[in-house]
C-alpha cells in the first residue's frame, strides 16, 4: 500500500512537472516585413529569353568552356569555400549539441574501497565500541534531466536551428561571392588581352609610321623632327603594353589564389574575348528576398536573436531538475548483483534566482538589443540589394550607349588617321597632324576595350546582386540538392517575409 502511493504521488507530481512544458516564455517569431518596390526604376527584364540558370552554374549563361572549367575547380578548391563549409559543420554540431538537451543525461559509476573506522569514533554502536574494518562496493548509474517548464531548451534549440540555416546560407553566398570573383577577373584578364592586341596592332603602325619619317627624312623630304615625334609616339605606345602586362600578371595571380592554387603555378593563355554580354532578366524587387542568400543569411540570425530573448527570460525562473540513482552496493564482490544489495533514489529540485543585482534584467535588455540590432542588418540588407542590381542596371545601359559612341568614334579616329597619313604623304600637312590622329584611334580603340569588359563585368556583378541564377533548381534537374549545398541553403532559410514584424 505504501508503495503504491509513494507511486501515485510521484506520478502526480511528474505529470505536475510536465504540464508546465508548454509555459514557454519569450516572444513569438515573425519574420520581418521589408520595403519592397514594385518594379526596379532602371526597368530591367522580367523574361529575355535568356535559358533558365540554376544558382550551382549560373557562369553558363556566358557560353564560356574556359570559364566553365574556371569555376568548376573554384568550387572545388577555393579556401574561402572551404572555410565556409566549416563553419556549417561547425553550426551543425551546435544544433545537435543543443537537440541533446532534450534529452536525460545517463552516466555509469565504479567504486571500490576499504575503510577503517576509529574505535572511538563518535556514535559507535554497530560494533560494541570496537574498530572496524570494511570494504564497499558500488556500481551505480546516475540520472539527471531538466524539465524544460519554461522553453528555455525549446529556445535553445530554435537559435541553434537558425544559425546552422543561416550559415548554410552564408556558404551559398562565399560561393556565389568566390564564382563571380572568378568571372569578373577572368573577363577582367580578358579585356587586358583584347586592348593589348590593340597596342600590339598599333604598335606596328607607329612603327611603319617610324620607317616612314625615317626614309622620307633621308631623302630630304622632311626633318628630323618628325622622325623623333614618331618614335616618341611608339615608345610611348610599347610603355602603355608593357604597363598592361603588369595589370594581367595580377589578374592571373588573383584567379591563381581564387582556384585555390599557388600563383607560380598557374598560368592563362592570351585569349582577347569579342562579342557583347548576354542579357540577364532581373525580375522583381520582391524576387530578392528569395534569392539572395545574404538576406536569407540575416534573416535566421534575427529568428536567432529572437530565441536568445527567450532563452534570457528563462533565466528569472525556477530552473527545474530530475536527479535519479541506479545500481547495486556490497561489501562483497560476490553479492554485489543480489537484488537485496540494490540502491535506487529519485529527486525533484527546482532553483530560482532571488537576487542577481539586475543582472537578469541586463541580460534580457541585452537580448532586445542584439535582436534590434539584426533586424536593422536585415532592412539593410536588403536595401542594399536593391541598391546593387539598381547600379549595375543603370550601368548596363549606360555603357551600351557609350559603346555605341565609342564604336563610332572609332570609325571616325580610323578614317581620321587614313586622311592624315595621305595628306603627310602629299606632303600637305606635318608630321604632328599624324601624331593627333593616331593618338585619338589608340585612345578610342583602348576605351571601347574598356568598355567592353566592363559591360562584361557588371553582367557578372548583376547576376551575383540577383542571388546567382533565376531559378531555384538544381544543376541536374531531378536530383537532390546535397545539404549545405548552394540550392539547399536557401530553401533551408524558407523567406517569403510576409509576416509582420516583431515589436518589442
């Protein structure tokens, strides 16, 4: 009969203890709610035809097999990449670590010893005032488990989530920074090439431009003056190649450390590149919050934050403990497993601080903070996404119709260079009408190089501010994305951001 009520009374006061887990304190989650334009003022494309790219291989859109096998060893061997991919392991501990909680803590014990009692040791009854002498044998199990009665495990668990999921979204975001670091030097390199082979081009002219004022000045047709302008003008030109040169080895070398490889062993062949950029549908503004795995990233630091709140309120209540014991007791090993030599006990705790000098009530005040202090990174954030694909639209357009300038001034420098060079054949004109003409072709060949590789850079510049590809989809359709990999982290952060947000 006793037992049995000692049963009840426990059982009464587990489910007691139990009924207290859904207390749980702290503010509820909601995502917050952005400003969101309805269309970018640089207009963009919504569809341009253009075949749809997934985030894993965005860099195809170029038609590019150099930059294909660029990226593709980026992605293997980039430090940057790497680093992010410890972080998330070391997130994904974390979460486990805090899952583990949930749970009760079980550990096993052994103890052996033998004792000597003094025979005048006080309360000496058990062995009629003499000395004693025994041995003690223990082999328990102890148990300890905290009832989470306020959310604080719960909490916990909800930050921990949110972590792992935002840096599982920052490792989307290092390889998409990584890939178009790649693409922006590679096309950068590219376009050094391209205006190198105009100065080589133009070096050749300057140099028949050279024997010309030579031979003309030993047949007494002119002076030697023309001869020194026309070889300063090519030394000059061979100084504007070499100075490329210097810009190239350090391109190659910045794609050298990006491939994860040391620079004196990494080399690209010249390669100048032609032909215009492809044209990227931007979408809409509320398409960002999806795509962009820098918002997703600081959005789960703010549902971090949030549980920290939580979890800093739990802090002023009772904290409350299971603690049990398991096991046997002997002062003979060979009675040590007789069921008469079994110990056990069971106990409840409960902790509550009383007085901390405030220093609870900091804690929450600093939890507020922190989550303040994410929500106004993620409004940041995300305004700062607009602002990127704004610019880079706007450069877009502006360099196609700078292109088209330059490409006809171009045309007219080339047929202003051909009318000079007839007329100082003519003799009509001097040497120095030459030298403009073939000044203003050089400078207007090199900026629509120039031109052209920045047209190819903000491509690349606007694909990474949209978040890499348009369409969430892995590189091969059908399959899984792995986890951690750059189209699980997204859907792993889930942001829609409809809901509203939280207010203190």
């Amino acid at each position: 009969m006793w037992t049995r009520k000692l049963v009840l009374t426990r059982g009464a006061v587990a489910l007691a203890v139990f009924s207290l887990a859904g207390c749980a304190v702290g503010p509820k989650y909601h995502q917050p709610v952005p400003p969101v334009p309805g269309h970018f003022k640089e207009g963009g494309t919504l569809d341009s035809g253009t075949p749809d790219i997934a985030y894993s291989d965005w860099w195809r859109v170029f038609n590019d097999p150099e930059l294909d096998r660029l990226e593709t060893e980026a992605d293997a061997a980039n430090q940057d990449i790497r680093l992010a991919v410890a972080r998330v392991d070391q997130a994904e501990a974390g979460a486990q670590y805090a899952r583990s909680f949930l749970f009760p803590t079980i550990s096993l014990g052994a103890s052996a010893s033998r004792t000597r009692e003094a025979q005048n040791r006080p309360n000496n009854g058990n062995t009629n005032g003499l000395a004693a002498t025994y041995n003690d044998f223990q082999l328990p199990a102890f148990f300890s488990y905290e009832i989470d009665a306020w959310g604080r495990v719960r909490h916990s668990i909800e930050s921990a989530n949110a972590t792992e999921q935002a840096t599982a979204a920052d490792l989307r975001f290092v390889r998409l920074a990584v890939e178009a670091n790649v693409a922006m030097d590679y096309y950068s390199l590219r376009e050094n090439d391209a205006e190198r082979q105009v100065l080589d081009a133009t070096v050749q002219d300057m140099q028949s431009a050279v024997d010309l004022t030579t031979n003309r000045f030993r047949g007494g047709l002119t002076s030697e003056l023309e001869v020194k302008q026309a070889q300063t003008l090519l030394n000059q030109t061979k100084a504007q190649s070499q100075a490329l040169d210097v810009q190239r080895s350090q391109l190659e070398h910045a794609i050298a450390v990006l491939e994860g490889k040391a620079a004196s062993d990494f080399s690209l062949p010249r390669s100048p590149f032609g032909g215009l950029p492809p044209v990227i549908p931007s979408g809409l503004p509320a398409e960002l919050l999806a795509r962009r795995p820098d918002i997703a990233e600081v959005e789960r630091y703010v549902a971090a934050a949030n549980a920290e709140i939580g979890i800093a309120k739990t802090v002023a209540l009772p904290h409350i403990s299971l603690t049990g014991l398991l096991g046997f007791e002997s002062t003979n090993m060979t009675s040590l497993f007789s069921w008469q030599n079994g110990i056990a006990s069971l106990g409840a705790s409960a902790l509550m601080p009383v007085f901390t000098g405030g220093r609870v009530r900091a804690g929450v005040d600093q939890a507020w903070a922190v989550y303040r202090q994410s929500l106004a990174q993620y409004q940041k954030t995300v305004l700062t996404a607009y602002q990127e694909v704004e610019d880079q639209l706007a450069a877009l357009r502006i360099l196609a119709g700078e292109a088209q300038s330059t490409a006809d001034a171009v045309a007219d420098a080339q047929q202003a260079e051909a009318i000079a060079l007839n007329r100082y054949r003519s003799g009509l004109v001097s040497y120095l009408d030459v030298v403009y003409a073939q000044t203003a072709l050089l400078a207007n060949q090199r900026t629509a190089q120039q031109i052209g590789g920045q047209r190819m850079v903000a491509t690349v510049v606007l694909i990474k501010a949209l978040g890499g590809g348009w369409l969430g989809i892995p590189a091969q359709p059908g399959t899984k994305p792995n986890p951690g990999s750059p189209d699980s982290a997204l859907d792993a952060a889930n942001l829609p951001a409809t809901a509203k947000a939280v207010s203190k």
